[in-house]
C-alpha cells in the first residue's frame, strides 16, 4: 500500500474535523437489513420469559410471536431466526422431538409463513442439542458424536423445516459433509431453492453459555464440544472448513461467535466470495448487556461494536440486539 503525503501538507484530522465530513468519508454503516433477530420459543400460553444471563432478551410462547415479527418487519429486518427451549420431559438420548412436526419450531414457521408470507426469511438451527437429554448435537456412542448417523437424522429434520416453509436452513452441529448430504436431499424432495446457511466456523468457545441457559441444555451437557466444534486456536482450518462447505452446496457461512474472530470473518472474506454472515453470540451479548446495566460502559458500546463486524468484511450480523435497533442506529 502506498501512502502519499506528508505532515504537515497532509493532516488526517482535517476530515475529522466536523460530522459532516466524517460522514462523507466513512467506510462501513449498519442498515437493519444487515441483521437476523434471534427469537427463543417456549411451550405456554402468554409467556415472557427473561433469561437470566441475558437482560432484555426472553423466551416467548408463540401466541406472543406476532407482535415480535410485526415489529421486526416495520424496522426492515429481513430474517429472524427461531430456536426452541424445549421441555425437558420431551429431551431424549436421540433428540427425537426434533423430528416431531407439532414441535415448537415447526409451529412458529408455520404460523409465520402462513401470516406474513415472504415479507420476512425464517432461518432455523439444523441441530439436536435444544432435543436431546445430554445436551449435544448429535447422537452418542461411547462418549462420541457419532458423525454419518448424526447426519441421518439432519437431514430428516432439514426436509422437515423446509416442508413447514423455512427458507434458510442452518445447519450449527458441526458433523463432517453434512451440507452435501442435506443439499442433495432438499433438492430431491423438491426444495431447490430452500437456502443453507452453514455454520462452517463454529468454535468450542465458553462464550456461548448463555445460550445454552436460554435452551435449557446447560445444565444437562455433558462434557463439552471439542470434538466436534473447532479449536480457537486454528484458522487454516476455517478455510478448509468453509471450502468444503462451499462445494457441497452452501449458500451462506457463518463465523461464530463474532468479535473475537473478526480475523476470521475477513480472512473467508479475503479467500471466497461468499457472503458470510457473523454470529455476535450470547456471551457476547451477555457481557455488554450486563456492562452497561452496571454503568461501567455506555451504551454507545453496542454500535461500536456491530460496526467492527461490517468493517471486517460481514455481509450480515446474528444478534440479540436486533430488535432494537431503531434506538442503536440512531
Ligand atoms: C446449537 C447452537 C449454539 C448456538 C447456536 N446454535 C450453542 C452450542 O453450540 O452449544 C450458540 C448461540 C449463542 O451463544 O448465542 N447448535
């Protein structure tokens, strides 16, 4: 890169001298089209429930949905993304209910799709954890997430979600060449334009706890993700995970969590022309929520925040903060 000039001809503060020419020379901007409100759905009749972890963010039963998509719709996000805390009594060693049409993810798109049509995206998790009694993603023998049976099963429940009318599948379990799998069958079963958002950088990463809490599989998870989920200390790896993906019929990729792996975003950014989308994960959430609720940082931390996403190459941003965003953006 070449920098021409010198001081004192050149002074890089004379554009940032007044808001009017910093607005004329930035860079990145945030619109609500670049967000997908995550929404976490209980069992229940008028229920908002808090999530203790996560102030401000609460799980709703799906007679309170229509309000929540309403809002999201009138502030132009284009994508919310539904995940079930599933009752406890309906989790099995097989995550069954994840093949159960009546479960509650099925119904909310249901619902959704039948009232707002394609005024907004659905995307869904393609995963067991929120269904299984040990709180993984797939199914265990001796300790191990089976891989090849896991994928079975995946791609039942990605026909299923696509059959109720989700438009983005998400695949988040991490199994190995699932995305080739569920492609083939979408498109077997007639679902050809269903879209795949992999998951193809998901790291074993402590910053998703709260989530965990939020679905209920917290407390139940045994051990931890390691072999399945990627080591943070890898990234060669992401590109060959993302690679693979691309090959077998990904849409989209997603880099998860977000800020502590914006070299990641752009180095996918930099290798393919893909759009990838950032996952700004619950502990994420967690940790700003809760560090402006104590004051000990404003609010403006938020924007500050999402913006680095933009700035290091994200075409689009999973986050809780989503459906306030008339009130960041501003
Ligand atoms: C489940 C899934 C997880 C998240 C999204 N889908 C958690 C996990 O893998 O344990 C985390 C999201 C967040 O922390 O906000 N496959």
């Amino acid at each position: 890169m070449i920098i021409t000039g010198k001081f004192p001809n050149l002074r890089l503060r004379r554009s940032r001298r007044n808001n009017w020419s910093r607005r004329l020379v930035e860079e990145n901007n945030l619109s609500p089209s670049d967000f997908i409100l995550p929404i976490f759905l209980i069992d229940g009749k008028n229920k908002k429930q808090p999530i203790k972890t996560m102030p401000d963010v609460f799980r709703y039963s799906l007679d309170k949905l229509y309000p929540l998509i309403d809002k999201a719709i009138k502030n132009k996000i284009p994508m919310v993304a539904l995940f079930p805390s599933t009752d406890k009594r309906k989790k099995n060693i097989l995550g069954s209910e994840a093949l159960n049409e009546d479960n509650l993810v099925c119904k909310a798109i249901q619902l959704i799709k039948k009232r707002y049509k394609n005024q907004i995206g659905i995307m869904c998790d393609v995963a067991l954890d929120p269904y299984t009694s040990h709180g993984h993603d797939g199914i265990i023998k001796s300790g191990y997430v089976l891989n090849d049976e896991t994928v079975e099963i995946l791609i039942n429940q990605s026909i299923l979600q696509a059959q109720m009318g989700c438009d983005v599948l998400a695949p988040s379990d991490m199994m190995d060449g699932r995305i080739g799998e569920i492609r083939k069958s979408l498109d077997r079963h007639g679902f050809k334009m269903t879209q795949i958002l992999s998951y193809a950088i998901k790291y074993a990463s402590t910053f998703y706890g709260p989530f965990r809490d939020a679905v209920g599989s917290k407390k139940i998870l045994k051990g931890n993700k390691k072999d399945y989920q990627m080591d943070f200390r890898n990234s060669e790896e992401a590109l060959r995970e993302v690679a693979l993906d691309i090959k077998e019929g990904a849409d989209m990729v997603m880099v998860k969590p977000g800020l502590p792996y914006l070299d990641i975003i752009k180095l996918v950014k930099q290798n393919f022309k893909i759009p990838v989308i950032a996952y700004q994960v619950s502990g994420e959430y967690s940790l700003l929520a809760n560090g402006i609720t104590k004051g000990y940082v404003d609010k403006k931390i938020i924007l500050e925040s999402l913006l680095a996403f933009k700035r290091s190459g994200a075409n689009a941003i999973v986050s809780y903060y989503a459906d306030r965003l008339d009130k960041i953006l501003d």
